[in-house]
C-alpha cells in the first residue's frame, strides 16, 4: 500500500463531495468521480431548504438534533451559498392543534430555537401570507444553493489535491481476490475537464479503497460487485416560481404530506413536493397533476400562487433506504437517515464502502463519518477540518460595497454577483474592460461567466450552475447564444455550437412543465427568437451544404454596396455629414 | 357617443399595420386601435414569405412555388399565390425593402451564425446577402453581448458561405457604460460626427480588404440611410447590418415606416388603450376600448383582429386552456396542456400552431366552423394553422392576411 | 376660495411628516411595497428600453427593463437591498409604461423605487434633495409668486439671480420662468360668478331636451392652469359652456406628478388625498373629472391607484378624463370642428407635439385628427419623441443638457413644419417647445375656443 492511500469517491453529489474534500483535507491522495455534471443526481434536484430540523422534530428527533448543529456549521463555513431567510411552521384554521404544540416543544427538545407568532405577526413578516393563518412558529430555517455549495466543495478538495473528474460514468468495479480494487471509468470527454467533440475513453483507476457515494444509484454500482443495495427511490416535484413570493421559508404545520413547503431560493421560490416510489432513478413519469398540486395546495397558504407565474418545475429523486427487514409500505414512513454499508462486514467483499439515505443539511457531518470509517481502515488518525475551515469563496466578505467604484456594475448587479462569488469575488469581477452583463435575468456578468467556463470546459450547463446564467425567467431565450459566444473565446466554434444546442434543450425540458400564461408567452417569444431570428432549427452548419447561387445574391448596385440610391436628399441637419 | 369609423383595425403589428395601410389606401375611413406596442418592433427586420416547408423541407429558393402545397388550413391558401403577391406589391410600395426584384429567396446573415431564407430585407442588411461572394468583415462591440463577430464569421464559415468571412471586435469610440442601449449607439452615430470618424477608424484599422463590412443593427434609427452610406463612403466598402433582436432596430424602423404610410394615406391611430370587449350578436355593433376603467365604445361596420398570437398576446392561455381574450374566438387545441408542445426544443410544436380559424374571406368561424360574426376578420399571429418560426412565414402571413382582411372588409362597405 | 389654505408650512429640508414617517404609512398594505410579482410579466423583450428618451442619450441610465422588472426581480429582502442610484437620472416620462407589450406596471415600479430611493439613501440636507423638493412643490412657490405676479417673473429671470440659483440650488441659468398671471384662474373664475354662472351659460346652451345630468363636469385645472397659462382654463370652461356643459372647479392640490418624479411619495399622497376626497364626492353626484394637463389628467387616472390607498380613488380613477379626449367621446365636436373654421391670431400653422403623458392615455393623435377638418388652421404632427423636459427633469442642472439633447428631434421637427406656433396639451412641453424654438405655444382647447365660442 501507498504511503499516501489512494481512495476513490463515486457521486458528485453533496455526500460525494464532502467526503471528498474531508478526505482530502486529511491527506488522502483522492479521486473523485461523478457520471454528469456536479449535482447531476439528487443534489441539483433539491428545493434548497437549509433544514433547521424543525421538520423532522416531531417524528425524527435526531435527524432534528443532526440538522440544527449541521445548520450552524454551514453558515459558518459555506456563507456564500446560505442565506438565512429564517423559516415559519404555518398553522391553518384546520391544522391540528396539537400537532402544533407537537411542533413546538419537539424543537425545544431538540435545541431548535422557536417561537410562536401570532397570524399577524406571520404577516408582518410575510405579507403574502393568507389572511386566515392562525399563527406560526419560527425557527432557523434557511436557503441553501446545493450547486455553489458542491461546486466549492469539489474546488476545496482540488485545492487539497483531489481529481475530480465529471461526465465520467463508472462501467465497472475492479474486483481481484474478492476485493475491490479501483474501477473501470469511461469518459464522455477527456480525462480533465469536459469539452464536446473531444474523444472520451476508457479507463481503469486503481484505489485503495472505494466509497460508492451514488445515492440512487448506489444499487447500480452495488450491481457491478456482486452486492445488493436496495435503494428505495422516491420521486418527489419542485416547481419554481419567477419570483419570490416570499422571503423566508414556508412550512405547513402539519404531519407529513404532499406540498407543504415553499423556499425563498436566490431570485425564485420554490414548492415542494410529493413523496412517491419509483422503480428507476433516470426513468419515471413527470406529470401534469404533481405540479397542479403544488399550486393548488400551496395557494392555500400564499393565495398570490395561484396567479403566480412558474418557469419550470423539476424532479428530484430521494435515495432513501432502509434496512430491508424494515418493510415500509408508504415512502414517506422510510427514515431519512443515513446508513454507511460497509461492504467488507455485510457481503464479505473487502475494498468499498456504501453511503446511502440521508440528507443534504448534513452532508458535511455524514462525510466526516465516512471519512472517519476510511481511516480506521488505514489506522490513520486524523481529525476532521471541514467543520471549521471555510470553503472557497465563504472566506470574510461583504455584500455591502459600492458596486459602481469598485466593479462598474449596477448595485443590484454587483450584489448579486457578490453573493454568488463571496471572498472570489474581487478576484473575478475586477476587469480592465468593460464588463457587460451576459444574462440579464439573473444579474450574470461576462466576468462571470468566464470563470465559470475556466472550471467547467465547455460545458454550459456547468457554466449555468455555477453562475446561475439562463435560470432566470426567460429560461435561456435571450442568453443562450451569448454564452455560446462567451465559450467561443476559448473552444471552436463547432464545440461551442453542440454547448449550445444542449444548453437550448436542457432549459427546454424544466420549462416544458411551465407551458401556460406568462412562460408559454415567453417560450413562444424564445422560439421566435431563436428559430425565425437566428434560424437555429435550420442551421446550415449542421446540414448539407447549400447552393448559395441558387438564391438572389442582391440587385446589381455593388459599389458602394446596396445603398447608393436610397440616400435622403432632404438637406438635413448640420451634424457634421 | 361612440368613435366611429367604416373599419376599426384591433391591433398595431405588421398585419393591423397593412390591414390598415391597405384599406386607407382604398379610401376607407379606417381606424387602428393597439394597446401598447407590437412585437414588430421585436422582430429582426427581415420580411420572410416561406422559407421551410411544415415537413421543415428548405431553405426554399421559390416561396411563391411552394404555396400551393401547403395544408389546406395554412393562411397562405386563404390567400392564395395572387393574394400573397398582390400584398407583397401593396408592401413593397410603401417601404424602401429590396428583394422585390425576384421571386427567389434571399438567404441573409443572422446574429446567431446562421443565414436565414427571406423574401424581402432592408436596404440596410442589403448588402449582406449571403450568395453575394464579397468577402466580408464582421465587426463587434466589446459589450455588445448579442452579436459576437468572431464567433458569428466562424459559424458562417461552417455554413459554407461562398466568400471569405472574418470578425472581429473592437471597442465603440466613446467611454460607454457596458449596458449602454442600442438605441444610444445609434443616436451617437446619427449625431455626433466625432463618433462616426473614431468608430471608421477602429474597423478601417481591423480590416483588410474586404468589400463589404458588417455591423451589429445599431446604425442609427430615424437617419439609418445616411449613417450606412456615409460609412460606406468613408470605408469604400458595402455596409451591412446583420439583423438581430429584441430589441431591434430594423423592427422599429419598419414599424415607424408603415405608421407614417399610414398617416399618408390618410389612417387614423391611437395606441395606449386595449379594447377589452364588444356588443353585439350576429355582427359587431361596437367595441369597448378601456381607458383607466372607463370602457369608451369604438364604433365601425367592419372589423379586423390583428391582435397577434402567444407572443402579442392575442392569443393568451392559462393552465385550464387557450383563448382569444377580446372575442372570445374558437381556439381548437388540445384538452391536455402536456399535449401544446413538442419535447425537443425545435420539435413540432402545437402550440406554435394555435390561433383563430376563418373562411376563405378571412371572416372568423366558431367551433361549429361558421363564421362567429358577420364583420369580424382575422389576420396575422392571431390565425392559426401555421408556425412561423419554423417556416420562416411571419411576416408574409402577416402582410398577406392583413391585404385580404382589408380587401375583402372593403368590398362589404 | 377653496384655494385659501395656506401652504406656506411646508419646508423643503423637513419632511412635513416628520417623525412619524414610515413607509408603512405610505403603503397601509405592506404588499404594495414588493413589487418583485410585476416582474412575472416581463418576457425580456426590451421595448421599454428603445423607447426610453433618456437611454438613447445618456448611457449612464441604464434603461426601463434594468430599472423596473430587472431590479425589482433582483432584490431580496426589503431592508439593506439598495435601489440603483440611477433611478434618479428616469425623467418618469413613462414612455415604457405605454410600450410594454407585456403589462408590466413599470410606472408603479419606477415611482415606487424612486420613493425608496430618496426615503432611504438619499441624504435630507443635500442641496439636491432641498432643490428636488423644491421642484416637486411647485404649486407652493407658484402660489407665493402669485401674490407679487409681476416682481416675481422679474426677478426669478433676472440673470444675476439665475446665476445663483444655477450655483448653489442647480436651477439651470438658461431656462426662463414661466411668466406668472396677474390673475389666477381661481381669481377669474370667482369673480365670474362660480358655479352658478357657469350653470346659468351651460342651460343656455344645452338642447331643450338634454339630460341636465349628463352634462356636469368638474374641472381639475392643475397649477399651470391656475398660476400661469390661465388662458388655458378659461377656454376650457367656454368650451364646455359652449358645448352645454356646467362646470364646476373643486378644491384641489397639486396632482403629485412632480412629487412622483422626484420621490417624494408622501408629499404627493398627502395633495393626493385632498384632490381625491373633492373629486370622489363630485363623482358620486354624477361629475365627470376633467383635466386639461394630461400630467395631471394621468396621475388621477393611473399614478394614483397604481401607489396609494384612498377611499374613492378608483372610482376618480374611472371618471377622469382629459378635456380634450371627454369632449370627442361625449359630444359631436369632431364635426362641429369640421364646419367652423378659424380667424385671427389663431389661424395659425400648429406644430403639435403630443406629450409622453397623453400619449399613455392613447390621446397622441387627438389634436391631429381633430384639426385635420378645421378650415382656416394647419396641424403637423412634430413626431414621437419626447420633449425632453419631463416636467421638473428639465428644471435641474445636471439634467439640463440631457433635457435639450432629448428634445432636439421635436426642436428640429418644429423647425421644419410649416408654421411658428406650437401646440401641446401637457405646459411643461410646451415651456420646452418655447425653449427650444422660441415658438408660442398654444393648448388644443384655446383653439377649440376660437373655432366654435363666440368672441
């Protein structure tokens, strides 16, 4: 064995990266390697509650205790991907009473400071609130942005010596003498960062250990061993609405159940969700009703909603498990805890370790324990950093700066641009020329964007999640061709048109489930846009080559170009022609 | 006391503009109503007829060749190859468009790297023309994030345009702020010679040889004429706008172009107020125009709906359905909103198709397929039965529909 | 006299809500503040931006669609996010507000986040807020102005007070005062008999068989009309005499508008409140409201809804109309125009340019169509661009040149029509047009009045 152990981590999803980086913040020579982009799994299909635990202080209390502690180090060490909105447990005429109280002395077991208001108090605070809520409970809840936060994550464990390699799908788990021994890995570009048309491969790397960190995939990669994993995967809707509605996070204050939770998350609000089994984690139905229902519930407590414009909703799938004696009919009865399976004591198979179940809030603390699990294989004892060092960019800032001076940019440019970038943000932003906004929905820079583009190759949707860059409400129709552009600087031109196009399709697909009033106004707009302006379903460059002669190559006025008959000869004003 | 007129055209955009246009030259006392401003003022500027067939068959070198084997419901075949032509004539007389000079379609540059087949183009993206083999430069500017020149010569290069094509990007002449508006480009170019001289100097310094230059659509708005030429005889080279937008310069030149027609021939307009309802059953007695909640009739013995479609708002929807918000027009669509569209971003989409229905005399039909009133005609965005984007149709349905709505409203007074 | 309450304690550099203040108060509903859900109509198309006379010459300002569903979509919480201090470079022509194909409510974006801005981060003694202050409460100087008419035209255009002001207040040197009436229209119309002489004219001329009911109007006048261009109110009732209507002239405040361009929200809410307590009551009784500033005629119809909650304000709303645009919708004056035909002083080429504010009421084109038939004038319309002073925008030193920069398309225009006299609806156009032309400037209802009142 190395001096140095050589672990490889599978899933680059907010478990994936936080064991990561906690590994390699404790020397491992570390591997990280995920099938898509960062937060291609669950991660990036989450409502982006900063749980306070308040949720689960009623029928989870040490998830509860879990989350308010994990709560407390994320505003510390990821400062520019929280935002503490604060949150309510909203109680309707006809919510239970004594769950309420449930709710209540539940937080104050669990050390969730929480407070009752009264229904006005809870509009003061939220004045979209209904005017029939009775009262509410506030509690710490906060937003969190789980692409920033992984992709920080991901940097921190680079910048401690970690790979990281995305777009690269495991094929195959490399078992010799009933042990796992590293992976086959195939890459779609590369290795290194992915750019389209370069060829990708096949290959093999050797580890000394293995953590399969894949959420609902886990069985897959479980499959390739020989070991049975049975992930429960639960499909749950987010809708997300242009604006927000609210700024602090909304709970219905009632036992568990389907649309009941709307988060403030950076220029939107989101709702959530349902809780529903679904056989395959990359093939199951999104449909109609489940957004219907957001709405339609969720009025209940916020009535503009109703009226609200959405621009698209998403589906996440929860990787949830539970020992296989357990037996759970209903999804949401399976805990939401985590299970680290080691594979040596469970199936006999030395090498690897599953990560399954549990939640994004206390990702940090779940890759501690992983970490911790790693060491003791090696005998190594090293403490855990990752609860008291920063993460990139969480660094001390400030977002009250005079964006003019020090950047050029409008205020509420320059301020968001500084909440996205935290202590990077001089680093970034400070350009000798000028430095035009590249998507005007979300306040997104041409500086901006360029850093993205330094860390992601030519992949625009890494570009989008790390800056937020066409998630606004024209969902890419005025900027997609932008970044195009921006990607053109750096890659070919034949590269930058296939980002393109996957960029197009990919903001298509969420906003396919918005398709009505405001946002199928809008799409229409972007499909004029980009099909009668730009002719982008008609490229010629993807096609055949076309007989230009065969068209009308202009009248015959070719000297000084078309224009030389049609000049105004109405004398004019004395501006200098 | 209503407002009275012999036609009330409802709506602002290219089609109430030529409905309008049309019949004012006909000597009809003709009004046009339009809440806010069309989405002409969006478009690029370029006057397309047909450029794919629905089977997405294309670029078609013969627009006019092609109509008569469209589906029945298409507009053009209300129309027919005459009407579209006639119509095309009525267009031509009114603006400086070139393009007219043949049947065959142009195919132009667009800010997205493409060429586009159109029918008609203005004189200031003239001299672009893709089967011109010039060579050409394309000039950006450093903030101007719409219009990238590298990247567009590189894209047109892949197309396989027939003559050598370079971009680069230089800075405007000025200290502008990075957000600075097109419309400030062009009223520095249209008024400040100091400007003019820096911004020659700045391509002359990054060019070499090419006959023909193309410029981001910023070449001033009301004197467009005489900044274009006045760089091309400072350059000695053909200069070009390269079409893009929203926003878009050439849009509202257009759109300025055919209100002063208008004027000319002697139209009324007022825009500002929408008409929200109307009074009658078999025919149209009057509208209803709101004005800060007060509904002022509006009325005429004929009426044309120009409202435009999704994007005009003519057509609106909600999660239950699409409408006509004004008429309550039939609009035939699917029950299910998962079935309005397609699941690939440029798949066949129905909802691009929604609109109104009509008979051959453009009058609008109910469910039953019978015409909802008397004096009600549709034309432009609002019909249905053909997606404009992908057919590169717009603007000639537009113009087309509009011409026949007038013309066939005119022969009823 | 409705008129007789003194104004004088108001104090620029006080707000004369004093401690009290809060936005609260200024928005009773905490949700008229977060405007964030306006922005779900904005499809980013950009139309408000071409048609923002102050973009297309000052790059500083960043545009409509940045200012109003950009921004307002941007922030986040209510308290430490910071309006863009470019808010106080829009004229509040609202030029955007009538181009939005999308209905965003960029007006009530625009004033509401200008009012935030001077509430929050613009400082209470700086000479700008003093000056803007100042501005906004024309009808105060005017109303002190009116009791010496002819000293105060003098020295408010002596040049070295113009110096000064231009100095130390930033009040351009090169504007001229308006010339302030030796009698205000309030004055005349007293002297005149009132209410009940108007009564006595309007019976005379009505047909025997009108409904005495439909013809009662209530005339908001506004301060030029008052203090200054009184020629224009005292048309305005011939006219409606003329034509059979009574008129009557409620007590009334300034309409606010130069208070929303400026900010000054609770200075407008507090005139706001008086002018639609007189008016709601007269509306009840059957009144129509009728203004001939199309500022004023707009901030009744539109600014006051979209930003304040008073009783009866949307029914004021609904009944306010421009005189212009009330006399072609209710009576037959399109023709009786078309058969008289005009002599005298006014039998004038008109170079007529339609305010930004008539032209979000969709009355751009009025005059013209009006006139057209009118024998004895000619009328041109000088085109859609904005004059450029935009009421106080014009009035400030560092808007001064922006302000003629942005009218020098309709000064050009006005040089190439036909005659030398002008025409607008909106008095602050037209101190613009004669500023820029050196033209008179004449409203449409002193024309209507030469054409159909006898002498």
């Amino acid at each position: 064995m190395a001096a140095t152990p050589h672990v490889l981590v599978i899933g680059g999803g907010s478990t994936g990266v936080g064991i990561a980086r906690d590994l390699a913040m404790r020397e491992f020579d570390v591997t990280l390697l995920e099938q898509g982009n960062l937060t291609h799994g669950t991660t990036g299909r989450m409502h982006g509650l900063l749980h306070s635990g308040g949720r689960y202080a009623v029928a989870d209390q040490a998830s509860a205790t879990e989350c308010i502690e994990e709560n407390r180090v994320l505003r510390d060490i990821a400062s520019h991907c929280v935002e503490m909105t604060g949150g309510l447990f909203v109680k309707r005429p006809e919510d239970d009473e004594s769950y309420f109280q449930d709710k209540l002395s539940g937080c104050e077991e669990c050390g969730i400071p929480a407070e009752v208001v009264s229904g006005r108090e809870a509009r003061q605070m939220e004045p979209h609130l209904a005017t029939d809520i009775d009262k509410a409970i506030t509690v710490p809840d906060g937003a969190v942005d789980p692409f920033r936060l992984v992709v920080a994550n991901a940097a921190s464990a680079q910048e401690h010596g970690a790979r990281v390699e995305t777009h690269s799908k495991v094929r195959d788990l490399l078992v010799e003498d009933g042990e796992v021994v590293g992976v086959e890995v195939e890459h779609d570009s590369g290795p290194g960062l992915r750019v389209h048309g370069v060829e990708g491969g096949r290959e093999e790397i050797r580890a000394d250990y293995v953590v399969n960190a894949t959420g609902a995939w886990a069985g897959r990669i479980g499959d390739m061993a020989g070991v049975d994993i049975e992930v429960r995967p639960s499909k749950g809707v987010m809708t997300i609405m242009n604006v927000r509605q609210v700024d602090t996070v909304i709970n219905r204050c009632r036992p568990k159940g389907d649309a009941d939770i709307i988060v403030p998350h950076e220029t939107t609000a989101i709702l959530g969700t349902t809780d529903e089994e679904v056989a395959d984690p990359e093939d199951y139905p999104e449909e109609q009703w489940e957004v219907d229902m957001m709405i339609d519930t969720l009025k209940e407590l916020v009535p503009m909603l109703e009226e609200a414009r959405t621009i698209r909703s998403f589906w996440g799938v929860r990787p949830l498990y539970e020992p296989p004696d357990v037996g759970s009919e209903d999804p949401t009865d399976i805990t939401r805890d985590f299970f680290l399976l080691d594979h040596e004591e469970r199936d006999g198979l030395p090498g690897m370790t599953s990560i399954v179940g549990g939640k994004f809030t206390t990702y940090r603390m779940m890759g501690e324990q992983i970490a911790d699990h790693v060491c003791n294989q090696f005998g190594i004892d090293r403490a855990c950093r990752t609860a008291d060092v920063p993460l990139p960019g969480s660094e001390d800032f400030s977002v009250l700066r005079d964006y003019m001076d020090e950047f050029g940019l409008r205020s509420p440019i320059g301020r968001r641009s500084v909440e996205r970038l935290g202590s990077r943000a001089d680093e970034v932003l400070q350009t000798a020329g000028p430095n035009p906004t590249v998507c005007e929905c979300e306040g997104v820079t041409r500086a901006e964007v360029q850093d993205a583009i330094a860390q992601s190759g030519s992949d625009l949707n890494a570009v989008r999640i790390r800056t937020r860059a066409s998630m606004g409400n024209c969902q890419g129709g005025f900027c997609s061709h932008r970044l195009a552009s921006e990607l053109h600087g750096e890659y070919e031109e034949p590269i930058a048109r296939r980002a393109w196009d996957e960029l197009l399709q990919e903001r298509w697909k969420g906003q396919r489930h918005a398709l009505w009033g405001q946002q199928l106004s809008q799409a229409a707009l972007n499909y004029a846009l980009h099909a009668t302006t730009q002719n982008r379903d008609h490229d010629p460059a993807d096609g055949e080559s076309l007989d230009f002669s065969a068209f009308d190559s202009g009248t015959d006025d070719r000297t000084t170009g078309a224009a030389g008959t049609d000049v105004a000869a109405d004398g004019g004003h004395a501006d200098g022609y | 006391m209503a407002i009275d007129s012999e036609l009330l055209v409802v709506g602002g955009g290219l089609a109430g503009l030529t409905t309008a246009v049309t019949a004012a030259r006909e000597g009809v006392d003709v009004r046009l109503v339009s809440y806010k401003q069309s989405t002409l003022r969006n478009a690029s500027g370029l006057v397309d007829v047909l450029g794919y067939t629905p089977d997405g068959e294309g670029p078609l070198t013969d627009p006019f060749a092609a109509i008569p084997e469209l589906p029945d419901d298409h507009p053009y075949r209300t129309v027919g190859v005459d009407g579209v032509r006639s119509a095309m004539d009525v267009f031509d007389e009114v603006t400086d468009y070139r393009g007219g000079h043949t049947d065959t379609n142009a195919l132009l540059p667009t800010h997205g790297g493409t060429v586009k087949p159109t029918a008609r183009y203005p004189p200031g993206a003239a001299a672009g023309v893709a089967s011109d083999d010039r060579d050409v430069l394309l000039v950006g500017l450093q903030s101007m994030t719409d219009f990238d020149a590298p990247h567009v010569a590189a894209h047109l290069e892949a197309a396989g345009v027939p003559f050598d094509v370079s971009g680069v990007t230089i800075q405007f002449p000025g200290d502008l702020q990075a957000d600075a508006k097109v419309t400030r480009y062009a009223k520095l170019l249209e008024t400040d010679p100091a400007t003019r001289d820096g911004f020659v100097e700045r391509i002359e310094a990054n060019r070499s040889g090419q006959q023909r230059i193309g410029l981001p659509a910023v070449l001033g708005d009301d004197d467009h004429d005489r900044v274009r030429t006045h760089l091309e005889s400072e350059l000695g080279a053909a200069v070009f706008e390269v079409p893009s937008g929203p926003p878009s310069l050439p849009g509202l030149r257009l759109e300025d172009a055919l209100f002063s027609a208008l004027d000319s021939a002697g139209g009324s307009f007022e825009t500002g107020n929408p008409v929200v309802d109307y009074e009658g059953d078999d025919r149209i007695d009057h509208v209803l125009v709101e004005k800060s909640g007060t509904e002022v009739p509006y009325s005429a013995d004929q009426y044309v709906l120009a409202t435009g479609g999704l994007v005009g708002k003519g057509i609106d929807s909600d999660r239950e359905g699409v409408y006509e918000p004004i008429f309550d027009c039939h609009v035939d669509h699917a029950e299910d909103r998962y079935e309005w569209f397609d699941g690939d971003v440029f798949g066949d989409h129905p909802f691009a198709r929604y609109g109104v229905d009509t008979d051959d005399r453009l009058r609008v039909l109910d469910a039953d397929g019978d015409p909802q009133f008397d004096n009600l005609r549709a034309a432009g965005g609002v019909l249905g039965g053909y997606d404009y984007a992908a057919e590169k149709s717009g603007s000639g349905v537009s113009i087309a529909t509009g011409y026949h709505a007038a013309t066939a409203a005119t022969e009823e007074l | 006299m409705s008129d007789a309450e003194d104004p004088t304690t108001f104090s620029p550099a006080e707000p004369t809500t004093g401690e009290e203040f809060e936005p609260v108060e200024v928005f009773p509903d905490n949700d008229d503040f977060d405007l964030r859900p306006g922005a779900d109509n904005c499809y980013k198309c950009s139309t408000c931006d071409t048609n923002c006379p102050v973009a297309e010459v000052d790059d500083d300002f960043p545009g409509p669609k940045f200012q109003g569903p950009e921004q307002w979509r941007l922030t986040q919480t209510d308290d430490d996010y910071e309006i863009d201090d470019s808010i106080t470079s829009c004229s509040n022509c609202l030029r955007c507000d009538n181009a939005c194909p999308s209905g965003v409510p960029l007006s009530q974006m625009h004033n509401t986040a200008r009012g935030r801005y001077v509430d929050e981060q613009m400082s209470k003694l700086s000479v700008e807020y003093i000056r803007n202050r100042i501005l906004a409460n024309y009808r105060t100087s005017a109303w002190l102005a009116s009791k010496v008419p002819r000293l105060s035209t003098f020295v408010m255009n002596n040049s070295a007070v113009r110096w000064v002001m231009d100095k130390t207040m930033g009040i351009p040197k090169e504007r001229d005062f308006p010339a302030f009436a030796t009698e205000t229209f309030q004055e005349w119309w007293a002297k005149r008999g009132g209410a009940d002489e108007s009564r006595r004219r309007a019976r005379q001329n009505r047909p025997d068989d009108a409904d005495p009911s439909d013809y009662k109007v209530a005339y908001f006048h506004g301060c030029y009309s008052n203090y200054n261009t009184t020629q224009v109110g005292k048309a305005m009732v011939r006219v409606y005499e003329e034509l059979g209507f009574e008129v009557v002239v409620p007590e009334q405040k300034c309409s606010g508008t130069p208070m929303f361009a400026n900010g000054m929200l609770d200075d407008a809410e507090r005139h706001a409140k008086v002018n639609v307590s007189s008016m709601s009551d007269l509306v009840e009784q059957g009144y129509d409201a009728i203004a001939s500033c199309t500022s004023c005629s707009m901030a009744l119809r539109q600014e006051y809804p979209e930003l304040f909650d008073i009783d009866g304000i949307e029914k004021v709303s609904e009944n306010t109309y421009d005189s212009v645009e009330y006399l072609r919708i209710h009576t037959d004056i399109a023709d009786r125009l078309s058969e008289a035909t005009v002599e005298g002083d006014l039998a004038e080429e008109f170079a007529y340019h339609a305010p930004c504010h008539g032209r979000n009421q969709g009355l751009e084109r009025q005059a013209v169509e009006l006139f057209a038939e009118l024998d004895g004038v000619g009328i041109e319309d000088v085109g859609d661009s904005c004059s450029g002073i935009s009421g106080t925008y014009g009035w400030k030193s560092e808007k001064y040149e922006i302000s003629m920069e942005i009218g020098q398309p309709m000064f050009d225009h006005m040089e190439d029509s036909a005659g030398e006299t002008g025409m607008t609806e909106c008095p602050t156009c037209a101190m613009q047009m004669e500023h820029g032309t050196g033209y008179d400037v004449r409203h449409p209802l002193e024309l209507i009045e030469a054409a159909i009142v006898e002498a």
